[in-house]
C-alpha cells in the first residue's frame, strides 16, 4: 500500500514538472524567416523556454490583433509607425531597461533615431533596420548611362534618366507612404506630410516617370535576377538577397544598392512587449538572449538586414558589414528619415494620392 502512495505521489509530481515545462512557454509574433536558422533552437537550449512561433503576414494584422485586447503574445516585431500608434493606444508595456542587458550596444547613430519615435521609445527595443533607396544591374546602367548619378535619386526621379532605362525595366515600391516620403524629402518638403499643395507636387513628379515604370511591386528581387528589371526603388535588404540568388544560380551579374545623397527614409522594426503579456518575464530573456552580438550578427548574415547591434557588426558577413550603405557610417545615420504616427486624415490624403498616381494615364 505504502509503495502504491509512493507511486501515486511520484506521478503526481512528475505530472506537475512536465505541466510547469509545458507552460514554459514564449508565444512569439513576427515575419518568416526574421531569425537566424538556429536562434529558437538555440534559445530553448540555453534557457528552457521553448517558443510557439505564430507568422505575420502583415502589419495590419499585427495592429489589429493587439488594438482589439488578448492577443495571446508576450512578444512581437513591429515595424516602427505600427510601434508608434500601439504604443499611443496603450497596447504595449514601457520596458524596464533595467532587465535589459544590451541597451548600450544599440549603434549610436540608431540610438538617436530611436529617441525620435516619442510614443513607443520607451516600449520598444530596435531589432533590424533598413532604408529605402535604389538597388540596380551595375552592368545595365552603365550601357545605358555614361557616369550614371547611382548615388542620387535623379538617377530615377529625372524623366531624362527613366526613359533611357525603361527598356531594361524599372521597378518602385508598392507602398504609398514610404515611396511619398522619399519623394517629399527629395523635393524639399516635409516627408509625412499630408498638405494637398505638397501631395500634387509629389503627384506630379512620380507622374512624370511613370510612362518608364514597368512594376509597383514589394518584392522585386526575381524580377531583378531574371533581367525583368534593372532598377528598383525598395528596400535595402533587396540588393543582398538578388545578389545571393543569382550568386546560387550562378548567373554573372553584379547588382548595388545606394542611400541617396539627398537623404532617404529609414525603416525599423523593433521588439515589443504586448500590455497583456502573459509572460513578459520570459520575453525579457528572449530580447536578451537575441541582443548577444553573435546571435545578432547570425541573424544579420542570414536575413541580410543589419541589427542594431554595434558589437556585431565586426561578426556580420563582409559582404554586408563591408558596405557602407548596409552598415552605415554616423554621418550616413544623419541623412536618414525616421517614420511618424501621422494622422488618419493625411494617411487618406497620401492614399488617395497614390491611388490617383497608379491608375492615371496621364503626365
């Protein structure tokens, strides 16, 4: 008998430690393949925490699930203006930086650009970045333009430069708000801004090159690696991943991105800690863990986006920490635009601008 309450009383403890290690548990939010191959591995191991990985498949859903309450998360990924207008709806925590361990490892230059998002400085954590800018066959437009302004959006934004390269194909961003933010800084004017004078003259330059663009697309780089395209106005990371993909395909062509001169905007996406965490304590050590200059160097190298981490970028592949449009200088940081909470009424305004852009058939 007293061997059967043994029994029963050792069950009844091993049943209550494999529950505690079930409930030991990160449920985490971000885009597919945003993590080096063995970060979650890697983590559990080091901590016991395992992770349920639930993938993002856009910002608005990301918004959505953390504005309507019990999200379910104790971390998330979210794109710096998403931060923003969570953060000023009371749906993320304010972090303790004293459970932080590599705050002062963040790179200066992306520090200062951090403490410029007011609602969500205090709630966010940056994780990688990017900018907007041009990523173009360095061998299809030296053919076409003899000492070809690459460093400039006049390479695209003046409609003599377009036409020569509209029979290699352009390509621009499928994204009203940060394609008229570039465009706005270029010609002078407030980025976000959502003034109808300010949105025509922007209409109007975009109308201007239009007749040259091939494609309003978010995801250029098989264009770029077919030949479809020469040039495309998009993200950073694009120069990187076409590079690789015809690198694999073992296609002899060498393709470039610039930060323009003029200045360009930036993009950040960040960790946050949902207001309703469950688990915020085991979101700490996931910041924590990812935020060691080997993970994030691993997980810069894999995506081809740069972390925040100054410590590791000496870590990161040549091919990146070497550009200085990937890893940037200080002085390039101050050339960059961060985003901005802007109001629903210029977001339509900007909206209906774009809207009007695409489908006109006009100049």
């Amino acid at each position: 008998m007293n061997s059967l309450k043994t029994l029963i009383a050792v069950s009844l403890a091993l049943s209550c430690s494999l529950a505690g290690a079930e409930d030991k548990a990160l449920r985490l939010y971000n885009w597919a393949d945003y993590f080096a191959e063995d970060t979650l591995k890697d983590f559990t191991a080091q901590t016991g925490i395992k992770v349920i990985y639930d993938v993002m498949d856009s910002s608005e859903t990301l918004e959505a699930k953390l504005l309507s309450g019990n999200s379910g998360y104790d971390l998330i990924f979210p794109g710096d203006t998403v931060a923003e207008r969570l953060a000023r709806a009371g749906a993320l925590q304010k972090l303790d930086p004293g459970k932080l361990e590599h705050l002062a490892d963040i790179e200066p230059g992306l520090q200062r650009l951090h403490q410029r998002y007011p609602n969500s400085r205090e709630s966010t954590v940056p994780y990688t970045w990017g900018s907007i800018g041009l990523t173009y066959n360095r061998a299809a437009i030296e053919q076409r333009i003899a000492n070809a302004p690459v460093n400039s959006l006049d390479l695209l934004f003046k409609p003599e430069n377009a036409a020569l390269l509209a029979d290699c194909g352009i390509s621009m961003i499928d994204s009203p708000d940060e394609v008229l933010a570039v465009v706005l800084h270029y010609l002078g004017k407030d980025p976000r801004s959502g003034k109808a004078d300010d949105l025509l003259a922007a209409r109007q330059m975009l109308g201007a090159i239009k007749p040259y663009i091939r494609k309003f697309q978010s995801q250029p780089v098989t264009q770029l690696v077919n030949g479809d395209t020469c040039i495309s106005l998009g993200y950073s990371g694009d120069m990187i991943q076409a590079q690789r993909t015809a690198d694999a395909a073992g296609k002899k062509v060498e393709f470039r991105y610039h930060i323009p001169v003029e200045g360009t905007t930036i993009w950040m996406d960040s960790m946050a800690i949902p207001a309703d965490a469950a688990h915020p304590e085991y979101a700490y050590a996931f910041i924590n863990f990812v935020m060691q200059p080997q993970q994030m160097a691993a997980i810069s190298s894999f995506t081809g986006y740069p972390t925040s981490s100054a410590k590791a970028r000496p870590l990161v592949e040549p091919q990146m920490r070497d550009n200085p449009d990937i890893y940037v200088s200080d002085e390039t940081y101050a050339r960059l635009v961060p985003g901005k909470d802007i109001s629903q009424k210029d977001m339509r305004a900007r909206m209906r601008t774009w809207t009007t852009l695409k489908t006109s058939s006009a100049h």
